[in-house]
C-alpha cells in the first residue's frame, strides 16, 4: 500500500510539474514539448550539432525555445534572427549565466564571462588598450610579423618533407598573444610555455567533453568525484599563476614612461584608479582579463589557420590565383603588413572565405536577458537564456549564392573588388562582440600572405585525397594532417 501511494505522489507531483512547465513555456517562441526534469532536451542531439539545429529551425522557425530543465533558452538560427535577435535590444541580452564551471573558471572576474559593471569596465579598457597597442610602430602588427617570419623559418626547415602543422602554428598565434599582453615572446623550447599551451588545450577540451554538462547540472559530483574537472580547474590554476608571475616581473621593472603592453597599460590603471571607490581595476580583474585574452585569441585563430593551410591543399587552383596577386602586387623582399590587403583583393576575399567556410564556432557562449525584454516580437523574461547559433548565419541560403561551396566570390563584386556581407557575423554581433576581431584578422592575413608568398603547399606523396570534414568541439577542428611546404 505505501509503495501505491508513493508512487501515485511521484506521479502526482510530476504532472503538477508538467502543466506548470506548459503554463510557463506560453508566450516563449515554440519549441518542444517541455517535461518535467528533462525539459525538452529529450528532442535534440545532446551535443548541438548542424543537423539538430537545422531540424529544430525547420520544424519550429528561426526563433524557438528549449527548456534546460525548468530553464528556458531561446535559439537564434539564420541571419535575420541572429541579427536581429543580438542587436536589437543588444544591451539587454548582454548577460552571462553564472553556472558552477564558469565561476570556477573566472569567479565573475576578467571580461569572457563577467556581469554588469565588471564586465562594462574591463571590456571597454580591453578594447581601448588593444587599440593603443595596434596603433604602435612596434605595436601588434609588428608581434605578428616577427611570428610569420619564425613560422616561414620553421616550414623552411623541413625542406618540402611532410610535417603536420598544428603546433607550430599554435605557437606562432599563442606568442602574438604573448607580445601583447606580456611584451614578449617565448621559445619554442620554453618548457613552461609548453605547458601553459597544454593547460589551455585541455580547458578548451574539458569545455567541450559530456563531462561538462555533468559537472554543470551536478557540481557536487564534479566536485568529488570527476577528475577531469578537478584537472581543469588545476589548469585554471597554473595559467592564472604564470601570468601572476609575469604582473610580478612587470611591477619589478618599475614605472614606465610609455606602456608597451597590454599589463603595463592595466598597472597603470590601476594606479589611476587607486581612489575612485567604485573602482573595478584589480589584480584578479587583470589576471582574468589576460587569461581570457589569450582564451579567446589563440584557439579560434590557430584553428582558422590550420583550416587556411588545408584548404589551399584541396584547392590548388585558389592557392596558385592568390600567388599570382601577391606576386603580381608585393615584391619578394616585401614585408607584408595589413595595410596590404587594399591592394590583395582576391586574397583578402579567399581569407574572408576561410573564416565562412570553416566556420568553426558553431554557437556562441550563450546570453542571457539581464531584464525583461523583446526579442523579434517575443516578451522575454530576466534570466532566459540566449542561444545564437553563427554557423546558420554564415551558410544562410538566403544571403549566400553558394553556400556549402569554397567559393572567394561571395567577397568580390564584378570588378574583382573586395566587398564586405552583411550576413559574416563570424565574430558575433552586439554588445558581446569579439574584441579581438581586428587582431584575429590581422593575424590570418599577415601569417596568411607571408605563408603563401614563400611556399607551394601540397600533399605529402601518395595522398590522393584531402579530408575537409571537421570534428565537432567548442572549435570545429579539422581532421589531423600533413602537407608539405615547398618552396617556391
């Protein structure tokens, strides 16, 4: 009789939550049936992958709800609802949930996951200090020329034999963070220096395994029982420790008259707002800055990158035209600097191309209303979470001729002239924008031109052919490979 009973209460109790979830959903944008526990997780992939998106857009539209448990997420598919959805009212949706992973990771500190005056403080000097440090004679586009030049050194050196890469690469792009931040760079034999790559490697990687929805939904698991998180939060730990040691070398140094990077610019903020009582400049602001800087601008770029190499492999035809240009406009001794790219049209377009294509951030980190608001006709309420989905925006068959094909025209007029589109949100859209968008880019087309002015880049022998398919993470990645580097 008592387990009868029990039994009909958990029933009881379940149905009274399954119609108050269907009281709460009205007013959202459509979407699957919500349960109770589950919310409507239950209808999509469990990792939010092309095909569970584009399902989900076709059967309820370009603006529909999942329910994360009793948790509402609004999902933005398509360029219009993305950017409309992101701008509109984009101050509203600027928010950032606070879950147990991210205030491990970041404790609400630093500009990635930051809230309210936090956030609007760091990400405004962010921005202002980068600009400064780019508008430098020996300022960002220097960092990124002397990186070109190691990683021509590196490909030279191998002397047209197979080689993958990857990590040269990511070093290359890790040390253009490193003279930004830092003022310096670091050797490839830099046994510390490796292991802050690998630290960051296998943050990125956690962020990406089931493990880190387990330890969202069951932080008290992940607490005591997971040690996968409990590695990543020791990886948090000795990034935030290297760069406590880099502020600590900068302070030795003393005052400055003129700041060189991005942590002699802070320090001196810091000085400045010493008094000011409401004042968010601060070690733990600092350290989290730079550790998000260098989350944020090494992993996307050195994936883009990697993609950049593969796909002059499979299209041989591209990479030859873009040799032509850059034969045709720079001279061999030319030291390639960004201003180039008015002159370098079709390579500037096959770049922009690169970044479409691969497109390998397939959603970003996720808003969330910091009030109630309207989103493209919907009353949305504080605290719903927003879900754009980038990768629709840059394969929208509306705004694309041909979407799913490599094709540098998308970014020339009829005269051969580079031209911009409306739909390359790439790097977001609104108050959450990517700050470092004019360093990424000045990096690919720098590393880019430098890369393809001295060497052919082929196959390595007996490869007949070129695997373009990607694998699914927080960055779409390409498969491992090789290529030989040929010098022209």
């Amino acid at each position: 009789m008592i387990s009868v009973a029990l039994i009909s209460l958990a029933l009881f109790l379940l149905g009274a939550q399954f119609l108050k979830l269907q009281w709460k959903s009205r007013g959202f944008p459509p979407g699957p049936t919500p349960f109770p526990i589950i919310g409507s997780m239950w209808w999509i992939n469990f990792r939010a992958d092309h095909g569970s998106l584009k399902k989900l857009a076709k059967s309820y539209g370009n603006i529909c709800t999942l329910w994360l448990g009793h948790k509402p997420m609004v999902v933005l598919y398509g360029f219009q609802a993305v950017k409309d959805g992101l701008t509109t009212n984009s101050a509203d949706v600027s928010g950032r949930l606070q879950t147990y992973v991210f205030n491990k990771m970041a404790n609400g500190k630093g500009i990635l996951v930051s809230n309210g005056l936090i956030w609007k403080h760091q990400r405004h000097f962010g921005i202002g200090a980068l600009r400064k440090l780019g508008m430098r004679n020996k300022g960002m586009e220097h960092g990124i020329q002397t990186e070109a030049h190691y990683l021509v050194e590196f490909f030279r050196d191998k002397a047209g034999r197979a080689v993958d890469p990857s990590f040269p690469i990511v070093h290359a792009v890790s040390n253009v963070i490193c003279a930004v931040v830092f003022g310096h760079r670091f050797s490839l034999k830099d046994e510390t220096f490796r292991q802050l790559i690998e630290a960051y490697n296998y943050i990125v990687a956690f962020g990406n395994s089931y493990l880190y929805y387990i330890s969202e939904v069951f932080p008290w698991v992940a607490e005591h029982l997971l040690g996968p998180t409990q590695k990543a939060s020791s990886c948090c730990d000795f990034v935030r420790a290297f760069i406590r040691q880099e502020i600590k070398s900068h302070r030795e140094k003393g005052k400055i008259d003129e700041p060189e990077d991005f942590i002699d610019f802070y320090l001196d903020q810091m000085e400045k707002t010493k008094d000011v009582p409401s004042s968010t400049f601060d070690e733990d602001n600092m350290v989290q800055s730079v550790f998000d800087l260098f989350l944020g601008g090494s992993e996307t770029t050195a994936t883009t990158l990697r993609w950049a190499l593969l796909y002059m492999v499979a299209f041989p035809d591209i990479q030859e035209k873009v040799q032509k240009e850059l034969d045709a406009v720079l001279s061999p001794s030319h030291l390639i600097c960004y201003e180039d790219r008015k002159k370098l049209p079709y390579t500037n377009a096959v770049i922009h191309e690169i970044i479409r294509f691969s497109s390998i951030v397939l959603i970003t980190i996720p808003r969330e209303a910091v009030k109630d608001t309207t989103v493209l006709g919907y009353q949305i309420p504080k605290g719903t979470v927003i879900m754009a989905n980038i990768d629709s925006t840059l394969f929208d068959p509306d705004y694309w001729e041909t979407p799913h094909q490599f094709n540098p025209g998308h970014f020339l007029d009829k005269n051969g002239n580079f031209v911009t589109r409306e739909a390359f949100l790439a790097f977001s859209a609104g108050h959450r924008v990517c700050l470092g968008e004019v360093l990424a880019k000045m990096e690919l087309f720098i590393i880019f031109c430098s890369l393809l002015q001295m060497f052919k880049f082929t196959p390595p022998e007996g490869v007949k052919e070129v695997n373009t398919d990607f694998i699914f993470g927080s960055t779409m990645k390409p498969h491992p490979y090789k290529l030989c580097a040929v010098l022209r």
